[in-house]
C-alpha cells in the first residue's frame, strides 16, 4: 500500500493514499461526528462520502487535513470559514456529492 506524508490537527503523519475518512478517523481515535476537512492549495474540500476512497476526491490531494465537529472551535481561518459551516450544516442531508469544495479564506485571485 503505498503512503504519502501528510499534517493531521498539526501532527505529521504517513497516510495510506486509498484511506477513507472512517478508516483515518478510527485509526487516529476522532470522535464518530468529526468530519474531514482537507486543504489543497487554495481549496478546501469537505468530505461527505465518508467510505470513498480519499484518492478518489479532492480532498485526497491534500496536505492538510482536520478533523472538525459541528461547533467545535475555530482554530484558524480555514476552520472559522462561513463556508465551512454551510458545508456542515448541510452534510446531515441525504447528498450525492462526494465532497464539498471552496476557495481557501485568505488566498487573493
């Protein structure tokens, strides 16, 4: 299985590329209603599929990623973004989209 280096909540860590967010989440002990959030470059994906494979997502691409429950802090920009919390409230509808993508907070086009 191959792996790639990756920032998990501020830890670096080895990530199996075809991981899903369930499989990550049980293997680094986040609670059930965490989602995953990932930033690659200047997009942020909210993963919803939760027994996809990251590969097959953008959010597979990312470098950072984080763990987030609804009303959990904001730790940064990315974790305070209003779209973020759109993407959460949302995420309890029955929904098609694999993940929910948007423009990185603070990244100027």
């Amino acid at each position: 299985m191959e792996t790639r280096w990756a920032t998990v909540d501020g830890v670096t860590l080895e990530l199996p590329t075809d991981s899903t967010v369930n499989e990550l989440r049980d293997a680094l002990y986040k609670p059930d209603d965490a989602v995953l959030v990932a930033v690659t470059g200047d997009l942020v994906s909210v993963v919803h599929d939760e027994d996809r494979r990251l590969s097959e997502l953008v959010a597979g691409c990312a470098e950072t990623y984080y763990f987030r429950q609804r009303g959990g802090p904001e730790r940064n920009d990315v974790l305070a973004a209003p779209e973020l919390e759109d993407a959460l409230a949302d995420s309890s509808d029955d929904r098609e989209e694999a993940e929910t993508t948007f423009q990185r907070p603070g990244i100027d086009h």
